[in-house]
C-alpha cells in the first residue's frame, strides 16, 4: 500500500500536535493516508487520531509515545516561560531524538523558528543567508532554547544512524487575511497551508537522497526582499510554496 | 578579586576555593548543600532575584559544566543548560566583567587520537549525558558571549588525576588545572581575529604527559599557561 503519490504509508508520531501549525500539518499527512499519533500536552481536540496527553519535555513518556512509529515530526513549543522553554524546546528535542534512537526510528522532522540559526547577528547585517550559514542564535529565550535543541539533533545524528529535517519558519498568515496589505511583511513569511505541505516532502524523501543525516531548510513564500533564501527547500524537498504574500508586500 | 565558585560540591571546586582564596575573596555555591564549604550560598540558579544577588559585586564567576551524575538525565541537561542560562543571564544583568566555563576535553573525544587537535577544530562530543551537557553549557556561553554581555573564557580541561592516580593521554593534574584558572582569572584576552575585538575564548588545558592527546600551545600563548613538565 502507498499514499497517493506513491509512497510508503507510515505511523507518524507528531508531539506538539495541538499548536497552531499542529492542525495544518495533519490535515495535510492525513490526506496521504499516513498513521498518525498526536501528543499534545493540552486536552485532545475533536480527532480521529489516536492522541495522548504528553507533556514533551517527559522523557519516559516521550519513549513510550514513539513505539512502533516509523517517524517523529516535532512541533512541540513553548516561547515566554524560562523553565518551559528549557523543558520543552530543549530538553524535549532531546526526548525526541533519544526516543527515536531507543526505537530504531531512522527519520525525525523538528522545527524551529529561523533565528535558532541566523539571529540578530546575521538578520541585522546580511542578506540571501540560507540555512547552512552556523548556528549564532543569540540569548532571547525562544531562540536559544530551540537552538540547543537543533544542535542537540546534529549530535545524535552525527553518533546514531538517523537523519533529521529540521523545518524552520516564522511569520504565518492565512491566504484571505489582508489586515496590514501594502505595508510590507516580515521577510520570513508563509502561508499555514503552503508551510503545513512542507511536512509531506519532509516525510517521504528517500533518506539517502539527503546530502547528510542532518539538514535544515528555510520555509516560507517566494518574496523578493532577498533577505532571506528558500532554493534549499525548493531544491532538495521538491517543496514549492503556492502564495507569495504579494497583496503585503505590494502598495495598495 | 571576588570569586563565585558554582558546584561547591566538587573537588576541584574546593580545591580551587583553598588555593585562590590566599590573594581572592572566593565564595563558593551549589544547588545542593555542600557541608564544609567556606563562604557557601545555597542557589538554585533559578530565573529570580537570588541568582542576582548570588552574583552581585562578583568580578569573575567561575562556572563548573561537569554534571551531576546522581540526578536523571532529565535533571543534568536542566543543570547544563537552563541553570547554565539562568547564571549567565544574572551576570549580564549585573554586570560581571568575566565567567570562567570550566569544559572537559571529552567534548573533542571523537576525533582520531592521532590528529593534533586543537581549539580551531569542531567539537565532537558524543550523546552521552556527561559530555553533551559540557558542550551544551559552552553553546549557552557562546551566545552570552557573542552578544558582548560578558567576557566569557572556555577552559576545556583533561582528566583530572587524584591522589597519584593512571594519567591518561589527555590527564590534567589538579596543580594545572588551577594554574589555567589563575590565569584566566586575569588574562587579556580580548583581541580577536585581524584586530577585532572578541569576548569569546577556548583553550584546551591538559597536562604536558608522554604522549599528552591535546595541544595546549593556544593557552600557553594567550593566557600563559605552562604545564609543569612529567
């Protein structure tokens, strides 16, 4: 049996399931038929999904939500609280990566904001910066803690047969919001739906088509500000955003 | 100087503490109680008022990565990096000139022993807790750091030898290890790369053994470090 576009069907594990991009993303797996098994540390929403209450910086339970799954996609996040952020964005990733290795799981997809890669020091300089620029956070809570996560992922890839993808956004809009058209946008933008289909190719690449175990992409619309650049996540994941935001980045 | 020593618990904490404390005011703290410790502060280093003030008026903080062994591993990477956080993020705000991270030379463990490492190349630290809590403690220096907050100087340290113990390759004995720290306590390291300026320095500190693993130029250099001769 394989999805609709001829891949492997799996059971995908995805912690943080009940967040804001959370719902894009199964929306857009469920489609390709995949298994799914949502954690959340929130109560269930209305789902035909298997779902258990997990809370992701739980070690034992993090391993024991990852049996029997072929892939963890983590979505899990926690922004302004300093121990959560440490408890979820960092330690969590751990938990993540040392259920995957505990399992045999062979494929994680982890997310982040951009800045866990090109913070302030890069945003405030530079320009085209990519995603395989090293990693310079900077301290704000949110970036750093996912940032320790990120690398906590390159080291276990580069100790343990696994690959990681890790997605990275920013800005999200819905396509019929047009509060703040003609004002410019944030130069890391992207539609819920166009960032949830990146989660597609993410989960069905051939692993040895990676040009390592542990590579990131830059998610968001085609805009021509320059600042940033997605050719990464166009070339290798085949992903190609449908939206360019232009009615925010255009005058009126 | 006012020294903050962290991990009262430790040897060379208490080692560190009797040795600097005949030319410096030195205070030592842990998260747990530490019996016999001289001019103890009990600290969670936690997000509130009591890191500031565990901090304050302190010249050089000297921070240990090593890790409780006796805590779940849930609790040593909170140790590595939140704490680690909570420390430098207290110090920033009050201002304290330097932190001394005290790393292990088993960050750069998975590189061949027959390649001249040294503090150019890129850590190689495996997944066991141990080791990846001292390069994740150094990732959150790094970043206080590169934000000028505070001048922070990485001592990578080799294997400790106790009481006439085996030295292995990259053995560290206690003598060095407190001369590394005296040094870095005062050393003008601020000059980067081509004449910038850096607040961000790692050197590799182990003794001068047959067949030592690591290369100490960088520190004999920069902080002028000299391993007693074995």
């Amino acid at each position: 049996m394989s999805t609709p576009q001829g891949n492997k069907y799996m059971n995908v594990l995805i912690l943080g399931a009940n967040g804001q991009l959370g719902p894009h993303v199964i929306r857009a797996l469920e489609n390709d038929g995949h298994t799914l098994r949502l954690t959340d540390i929130n109560d269930p929403p209305d789902t035909p999904h298997e779902y258990f209450k997990l809370d992701a910086g739980d070690l034992d339970g993090v391993i024991a939500a990852a049996e029997g799954m072929d892939t963890i996609i983590n979505l899990s996040v926690l922004r302004p609280h300093r121990q959560i952020a440490f408890d979820v964005n960092a330690r969590g990733t751990y938990n993540a990566m040392a259920a995957a290795v505990h399992h045999g799981i062979k494929r994680v997809i982890n997310t982040g904001p951009h800045f866990t890669i090109a913070g302030p020091t890069y945003e405030n300089n530079d320009h085209l910066i990519g995603p395989d620029v090293p990693t310079q956070s900077g301290t704000l809570l949110y970036a750093i803690t996912k940032s320790l996560g990120q690398e906590v992922c390159r080291i276990f890839t580069e100790n343990h047969d696994i690959h990681v993808l890790t997605l990275l956004f920013y800005n999200f809009w819905f396509p019929d919001d047009h509060s703040a058209d003609g004002h410019d946008v944030t130069p890391f933008s992207v539609t819920w739906q166009d960032s949830a289909e990146a989660f597609r190719p993410a989960l069905s690449i051939d692993l040895e088509e990676l040009p390592s175990k542990c590579e990131t992409f830059f998610i968001f619309a085609d805009m021509p500000h320059q600042k940033f650049t997605n050719e990464k996540a166009k070339r290798i994941l085949g992903w190609q955003p449908t939206n360019t935001l232009a009615h925010r980045w255009t005058k009126m | 100087m006012n020294i903050l020593i962290t991990s009262a618990s430790k040897r060379l904490a208490r080692h560190l503490a009797a040795e600097l404390n005949a030319e410096h005011d030195v205070r030592l703290t842990d998260r747990e109680d530490a019996p016999g410790a001289q001019s103890f502060t009990l600290c969670d280093l936690n997000h509130d008022e009591a890191t500031n003030e565990l901090v304050r008026g302190i010249d050089v903080v000297v921070h240990f990565g090593e890790l409780d062994s006796s805590l779940s591993v849930s609790g040593q990477l909170d140790d590595a990096m939140r704490c680690t956080y909570n420390l430098l993020w207290a110090a920033s705000e009050e201002k304290i000139p330097r932190l001394i991270y005290l790393n292990s030379l088993s960050v750069m463990g998975r590189h061949d022993e027959s390649y001249a490492v040294t503090e150019r190349w890129k850590p190689a630290p495996t997944t066991e807790t141990s080791v990846l809590g001292y390069h994740l403690g150094e990732f959150v220096c790094r970043e206080f750091a590169r934000e000028n907050k505070i001048d922070v100087i990485s001592l990578r340290l080799g294997e400790l030898v106790w009481d006439h113990g085996e030295a292995s390759s990259s053995a560290l004995y206690p003598e060095d290890a407190v001369q590394a720290v005296q040094k870095a306590l005062i050393a003008e390291v601020s000059d980067g790369y081509a004449g910038s300026s850096s607040n961000w320095n790692v050197f590799h500190i182990q003794s001068a053994v047959p067949n030592a693993r690591f290369l100490t130029a960088a520190a004999e250099q920069g902080l002028g470090y000299q391993p007693s001769p074995r």
